[in-house]
C-alpha cells in the first residue's frame, strides 16, 4: 500500500510529460518547458517518497525510468523537433533531433544497471539535459525573442547532437547525494550550489541553464586536471 505513494508521485511525472507533448504539438514550448520543470519536481519527491516511507518496488523503479523516458526524453526531442521543423535550412534534417530521445531511453536503461552510478553520474543525467532544454526555450519563449530569427534547422540540429553526446559520454559527473551535510566531506557540493544560487537570482530560465553548462563544464575540467597535473 505505501508503494502507491511514490508510484502516483511518478505517474503524475508521466502526465506532465504526456501534457508537455500536447502543449510542444500546438507550438507553446514555454509551457511544453513548464512541463519538464514540473516532472522533475516530481521525479524527485517520488524518490524521496520512497525512501521516507521504505517503500522500494523493483515495479517502482521500473515505472520511474519509463516516465522520464516520456518527460525528459521523448518530450524535449519533441520539443527540438517542432523547433527544427519551423525554422529555414535542409528540408527533413528536422528528425535527427530525436537522437535526443534515444540518447536519453539509452542512458536511462545504463544507469539503471550501473553499479558504478550510485554516488554519482556517468554522463549528463536526463532530468539535467531536459531542463536545459527547457530553460532555453522559456528564455527564447520570452526575453530571448530577438535570437528567434537568428536560429537555422542547423543549430538545432547541432546542440542536440551535443547534448546526446554528453548523455552517453563517459564523463564523471557530481551528484547531489548527501550522506552527511558536513562541510568538509561536502565542500565542492556547497560551492556549486552557492555558485547556482547567484546566476538563478540573476536569472530564473537562463540562469538555470547555465547552471547546468557550468555542470558539465566543472565535471569535464575535475576529468582533465589530473592529466594536466601529471
């Protein structure tokens, strides 16, 4: 019984998701984007729903991958898609957008029999690359207007095939996984997170995605200081 807790908290994951494709088909993609945001709220109280209640289910894990493989997969590819497909450049270069959404099913299934992922991340996590995705968007959606005529299929074409190369790449990444709060053992957490909390109050869209660039900018760079050192 305590197992439906967490398991409705996800499927109201899944139907942001399923909402968010409604709202990317009619071309609002800053309420598509509001849709990411809200399954990844979700995505993270059905964890931590689970863990207050002990209430783990190998179905409860099942039918998280499968809602974020709709809400941060298949939704942002989408997303990109009709985005492509309304700007000028090579007809049908559109669809390799949904390399994304590959990119993101792969990833999920890999992290879910990872064992070395369970301090931390190998790759971009989905629910990171969907809020970027969507943070663009709200930002284009809104103070961001003027870049819209600036865009070509092309750079559409060529961030996704980015962000699906971070999704898969064998990039250690940081995760905010406390086991104590103490500082020393949590010091490069704390910065990153102080550091976030500055560009968000600069700006609440596009500083969140440049919270996450400088994720991945900051695990690329604790990749190559070692051989930089050596």
């Amino acid at each position: 019984m305590r197992a439906a807790i967490p398991n409705a908290i996800t499927l109201g994951n899944l139907l942001l998701g399923c909402i968010g494709l409604s709202f990317a088909a009619w071309g609002d993609f800053p309420a598509a984007g509001f849709c990411i945001y809200g399954a990844a709220v979700l995505d993270f109280f059905d964890g931590f729903a689970a863990r207050l209640l002990k209430a783990y289910s190998v179905i409860g894990k099942d039918l998280d991958s499968l809602a974020d493989a709709v809400s941060f997969g298949v939704l942002p590819a989408f997303i990109l898609f009709q985005l492509s497909a309304s700007l000028p450049g090579i007809p049908y270069t559109e669809y390799l957008v949904y390399a994304v959404a590959l990119a993101s099913v792969l990833r999920l299934a890999r992290f879910n029999n990872d064992s070395r992922q369970t301090d931390g991340f190998i790759g971009l996590p989905t629910p990171a690359n969907a809020m970027l995705i969507a943070s663009l968007l709200i930002w284009l959606g809104g103070k961001g207007s003027s870049w819209m005529p600036l865009l070509e299929k092309w750079h559409i074409t060529l961030f996704a095939a980015i962000v699906s190369y971070l999704l898969l790449s064998p990039i250690p990444m940081m995760a905010f996984k406390f086991k104590n709060f103490g500082w020393k053992e949590n010091q490069e957490r704390y910065l990153f997170l102080i550091f976030s909390l500055f560009l968000l109050l600069w700006h609440v869209y596009l500083g969140l995605a440049f919270v996450i660039l400088a994720y991945v900018s900051w695990s690329v760079l604790r990749l190559l200081l070692p051989k930089r050192n050596s």
